[in-house]
C-alpha cells in the first residue's frame, strides 16, 4: 500500500495507549529466583560476563546492573534482523549513558561459517545472561555450530521459560578452550513501568496468557500505527490502516477462517452459532510480528 494512503488515517490513529489500570508484570518464577542466587555465587569462576537482550527493547535489567555487573561485560543486542536499526547510533548512546559501552549486534538463528581467529589454548568460562526469550540458548547453539561444528546442546523455543536448569556449562569452542554458562532467564520481580511490561510481553519475554493475547495484539497495533508502520495492511488484506483492534482481528479471523462454535440463547431456546475466534487471530498477529513478518520495529 502507497504511503500517502496510510498518511490519510494518521490523525485517527491514538496517541498514548489506555492500559486500564493493568499491572502487566509481577512474574518471577521460582527457577528466576534460584537462577539469580546462583549466578551471583559463581561470579568468581567466570572471566566475562555476557548479556544478551533482543534489539528491539534496549533497556537494561537492573538486577543485572547491580548484582552481576562486577566483570568485563559484553552487551549483545540479538535478533537484529527484527529491529530498526536505522538509527543505531542513537541506540548506542544511549547505553554508553547507562554505562554499557561494549555492544554487538547479532541474528544467532542465522547461521555463518565466518572463519574464527584462533589464539593460545587458554581456558575461559562465559556466564551468558538475560531476560527469557531473547535468544541466550540460540546464542550458545551459533557458537558450537561456528566454533566445533557441533548441534544445538541447548533447547531453544519460541516462549520464556523453556531454560530452567541453573548454570548448565557447556562447551562452545576448542582453542580457546571455551566454556559458556546458560542460565533461566531472569526478570525484575516487579516492573515498575506498565508500558516497558507491554513491550517486553510484546517480544514474548512474559508468558502471553498472563497478559492476555487481547491486550498484546491492541498494543501492538497501537506501536505499528505509532510507528508508521503499515505492513500489516498487506499482510491481511485490510484495505487500509485501522486502529480498532476488535476489527482488525474480526478480519484476520475471517481471513484464516479461524472461528469458534458457541451457545448462544435466543426467545425460542439455545442454538450453536460460528464466531470468529479473536483470541487466535490475536495470536497469529502477535507471532508475525515475534516474526519480523510486519516489518523491522524498535519499541524503544
């Protein structure tokens, strides 16, 4: 679609976005809590530390910068490929301000055979930290691929929450002897900012069903139109940029043909109708975009 057809609804589009009152994110699990006390016990058996965040949300997790900030400490912005990065500068300022000044971007679910500059045989152990779901394991898994041509040693999914084994030491290259340290992803116990909870909920950092698949999709509809981003139109055959959530799912649903039978009851008794199942539809809308199927974002 032209962009002056999207241009046409910009000044229908919401400005700010009414979270109701939610509190998005009070999810500390037991194994975030056991991972954090075991990460701060084995501090002294790891040379570097390295923080893994997906580029798309910069900000930096506090616990981290308290708590394990006491070694050399790479910063790796994962899943570039998703991310806006037009502005990457800007991005990298803003972390050097934070104190973050060694940053690398990376996709680690692309897979390159770039030749490793090999140096003395000296033993090195990584403790590879973050929040869920932005890629630690993936991260892990591109390195035995690069470095020992070996399969994925650690489960990776699309979820948070699929890491629950505490300091699992595995091997990522020869010479060096390398080892890195995989541990659960670890999340504030509370995040203070409803919009920061959204945004990491929209990048699949919280289980989606304690936010609700509702709340997600409306959010991520209200960043898409914020953005200027109108791929979605496209993507679903809307015509032209919405920012009715309700409408827009109603019309994936009837485009995927994705519908629910349910009772209803009417004057002459109960009946089973066909219903477009929101829920699904608001699901395949939030894994398109988890996809890079809507286009390249950064929600910071």
């Amino acid at each position: 679609m032209k962009l002056f057809q999207a241009l046409r609804h910009v000044e229908k589009f919401r400005t700010v976005f009414d979270f109701g009152g939610r509190e998005v994110a009070h999810w500390f699990p037991g194994h975030m809590a056991k991972g954090l006390k075991q990460m701060r016990a084995n501090l002294k058996n790891v040379d570097c530390v390295i923080e893994i965040h997906d580029a798309r949300i910069s900000l930096l997790n506090p616990i981290f910068q308290e708590t394990l900030d006491v070694r050399p400490h790479l910063l790796i912005l994962n899943k570039m490929d998703l991310a806006d990065l037009s502005d990457k500068q800007r991005v990298l300022k803003a972390l050097a301000k934070d104190g973050m000044k060694h940053v690398v971007f990376t996709d680690c679910l692309k897979q390159r055979d770039d030749k490793i500059r090999k140096v003395k045989n000296t033993n090195y152990c990584l403790m590879v930290i973050g929040v869920p779901n932005v890629g630690k394991s993936s991260f892990i898994n591109s390195l035995r691929r690069t470095n020992l041509k070996k399969g994925r040693a650690s489960r990776v999914g699309g979820e948070p929450g699929i890491t629950k084994a505490v300091l699992t030491k595995i091997q990522v290259c020869e010479r060096p002897i390398m080892h890195l340290l995989d541990t659960p992803g670890v999340l504030p116990p509370k995040i203070e900012s409803v919009e920061t909870g959204m945004k990491l909920a929209l990048c699949g950092t919280i289980l989606d069903h304690l936010v609700g698949e509702d709340i997600i999709a409306d959010y991520l509809l209200y960043s898409l139109n914020r953005l200027g981003q109108f791929s979605y139109v496209e993507k679903y055959n809307l015509g032209e940029p919405r920012d009715d959530i309700q409408h827009v799912l109603k019309h994936i649903a009837v485009k995927l043909r994705k519908t629910q039978r349910v009772k209803a009851i009417t004057g002459v008794g109960n009946i089973t109708v066909t219903v477009p199942n929101y829920t699904a539809a608001a699901y395949d809308f939030i894994r398109a975009f988890r996809k890079g199927e809507l286009g390249q974002v950064m929600l910071d």
